[in-house]
C-alpha cells in the first residue's frame, strides 16, 4: 500500500466520523474531523502527483481532495 493509498483510507474515515458527528449534531467535532480529512487528501494528492508509475490513481486523490 502507498503512501498516499494510506493518507486518503485515513481522510475517508475521518469523513465518514464527520458525518456521524453531523449526525449527532456536534458541530464541532464535525468540522475538526472535516478539517483533518481535507488536511490528509490534499497529502494523499500530493503524495500520488509524486508517484508516477501510479497513473490511475493520483487523478482520483486529486478529485476527492477537491
């Protein structure tokens, strides 16, 4: 598994803690889990622009960091 691979399972989960939170109305821990999940897919995209024998791949980090 790539870096990047690893930054962008880890964005995700904290998305989906976002919206559980969202859920819970916890306004707060929803916008720190959003922040920390934008923080790790702009990593994750990053990271797979650097990798270039990773064609497919660093355009879908890129269009979820977005």
């Amino acid at each position: 598994m790539t870096t990047a691979a690893i930054f962008h399972d880890a964005a995700m989960e904290y998305y989906d803690l976002g919206k559980i939170a969202k859920a819970k109305e916890n306004t707060d821990i929803y916008e720190d889990y959003l922040q920390k999940a934008y923080v790790l897919s702009k990593e994750a995209a990053l990271k797979g622009q650097a990798d270039i024998t990773d064609t497919f791949w660093k355009y879908v980090y890129t269009r979820s960091a977005a």
